[in-house]
C-alpha cells in the first residue's frame, strides 16, 4: 500500500524520518494503525511518525520496533478504543500464546517510543466487576518511553503500566489519566510526570517498582490529583522511592500515607524503607501531616529546583528536547 504521507522533514541532526498516515476515510492512507506500524522498518536508527488522521480506531496497537512515533490529529478526536480485561485477552500473538493484554502494546525492542496527542481506552465497561478487574490501556517493555498531550482511560485497575524489566526510563507530560481502580500510574524504574492530571476511584492512584536500582524514582511536578470518590494517593509493595514536587490535590484525597500495600502478606521486604517524598503539596481543605516538605530525608537531599528531568535520568536522557522536535514536526504535518 502507498503511503499517503511521505515527506522530508530536516531536523538538527540533519536525518530524513519518514512519516506513514493512517485514516479511515482518506484514499491511499494505511486504514489501521497496526498496518502503519508493520509498514515502518524493523530496526529503524531514526523516529518513524505514524500520523493518525481524526477518526475512532477499535484496534489492538502493538509496537514492536523502535523509534514508532504514534502522533494524532487532535487529541479529543483522534481514539484508540478497545474493550479488553488481562484475565480474558482477545488476541495470541505468533506462537498462539496469548497476546499480552491492553490497548497499546509497547514491546521490549521497542524502544525510544512516542505516544502524542491522542486519546486511548480500555472500555471494558463499567457494569463489568470496574474497581476489581485488571483492565490495563498503555502497557510498556521498552525503556525512553514518552507519552505527551494525550487522554489516558481505563474501566478498572490500571491505566499506564510501563514495567521494563532492568528498570526503564519514561517521560509523561501534559496527560490526563483516569482510572477508578489501584495503580493507574505504575512504572517499574525511573519515571518523569509533569503537568498531569490523574483522577481516581478509590484506589492507590500511584505505584512504583524501584528493585532494579536503588536510585529508581518516580518524580511528579506540577501535576493534579482528583477523585470521583474519596481516594488514596499512591502505595508500593517493593523497594520504591517517589518525589511529589509543586503538585496539589482535591478534598478527595484520603488520609492514607503512600505506603506498603499489604497488610496481611510480605511481598518484598522493603529493605530500603519508606521512600516518600513531598515539596510544596498542596491539599484542598488542608494538607495531612504525611504531606509536608521532607526532600531533606531522602539519600541525596536535593533542594527542589533540583528535581528535574536531567537529575531524575542521571543526565543520561533528554527526552524535553525529543518533545521539541515532535512539535516541529506536527506543525508541518498539519
């Protein structure tokens, strides 16, 4: 099939990427995004943009090659929607297991993925068992992950899962997830959140896995915390450390301390203890006594302005200047 977008786009680095459009109604696009993405090449050194024209997807979105571009139109009007729960997947992958379950499908060689301007979700539906069913919509392998200006949904537990197993790097910015069950947020390593707005149920909004390193984090800045019922912030169940920077909350959040998450069982024994950090948070109707600034009682005792992108990745990743090319591009895809 012919590409209905195949245009130069001249970045600093001076690379040509190429850029695959799909939609629904347009003569000589690819129709899905699947198809996009089998169109692009298998081990790509340079960003593939698949440029989703507005329109509903129902589609499985499986990423299994780096440097995949997944860039809406709009994104309100641009959705990925697809009902699916983890104890009954729809789909086998090539050896007739089955397919690991979500919406979108990051896979381990798929590194250095970009999910923008789009809205993506598992609606299961809500009269199916909503607050217990695992129900996950973006999973992720891979590591330098980037999901930007995008609506993430989910039905039940789980909403963004991005569990590499060596501990990845993930940057998510300007996003707004929703999710009434446990973890909607869950990175296993080293994660950046900023300008966010996460709405809960009643569940721990917030998870983090940090086993793989002592220095793993889950930093937030600037972002929001909501709930359509009173709501827990955040729990872990293995070694975790989170830093919570110039973010504020509703009413709706409990007094229930981001902590271990069981009480009746020990899944790990949290050998580096209660790793929970604040700076400026800020509770609607008043902060609770775990909420207060303690930047100072963590190991490298940063001063807020140092919590940034470059301290959160060791300086070993800029995914802020991947985000600045991705908006020139856009301005020449429109």
């Amino acid at each position: 099939m012919a590409c209905c977008l195949m245009t130069t786009l001249l970045f600093a680095r001076n690379y040509q990427p190429l850029v695959l459009t799909v939609s629904k109604t347009q003569k000589n696009c690819y129709r899905t995004i699947n198809d996009a993405i089998n169109a692009a090449p298998a081990h790509a050194a340079a960003p593939v943009f698949i440029y989703i024209k507005n329109g509903i997807y129902n589609e499985k979105v499986l990423i299994d090659r780096p440097f995949i571009k997944l860039v809406g139109e709009d994104r309100d009007s641009t959705r990925i929607l697809y009902a699916e729960i983890n104890r009954e997947p729809r789909m086998q992958d090539a050896s007739g297991k089955p397919e690991i379950p979500g919406v979108i499908i990051i896979k381990e060689n798929a590194d250095d993925c970009t999910i923008a301007r789009l809205t993506v979700s598992n609606d299961y539906g809500p009269t199916r068992d909503v607050n217990t069913v695992q129900q996950t919509t973006v999973f992720g392998q891979a590591t330098r992950t980037i999901i930007a200006d995008c609506n993430i949904f989910s039905d039940g537990n789980n909403c963004i899962s991005l569990w590499n197993s060596c501990g990845g790097f993930y940057y998510l910015a300007d996003c707004f997830c929703s999710s009434p069950g446990f973890d909607s947020i869950s990175p296993r390593g080293w994660c950046f959140m900023t300008r966010c707005k996460i709405y809960g149920g009643g569940g721990a909004m917030l998870w983090h896995d940090g086993r793989c390193s002592e220095d793993a984090k889950l930093v937030i800045k600037d972002s929001f915390f909501d709930g359509r019922c009173p709501t827990v912030l955040g729990r872990y169940h293995r070694n975790s450390q989170f830093f919570l920077i110039d973010c504020s909350c509703s009413s709706k959040i409990i007094d229930h301390p981001v902590t271990y998450a069981y009480s009746d069982q020990v899944l790990d024994t949290i050998s580096l203890g209660n790793r929970v950090y604040f700076y400026n948070f800020k509770r609607k109707g008043g902060n609770y006594p775990w909420m207060m600034n303690n930047l100072e009682e963590s190991k490298q005792k940063p001063a807020p302005e140092e919590v940034t992108v470059q301290w959160t990745f060791r300086n070993e990743w800029n995914p802020e200047s991947e985000i600045e090319q991705l908006k020139a591009t856009i301005k020449k895809l429109r």
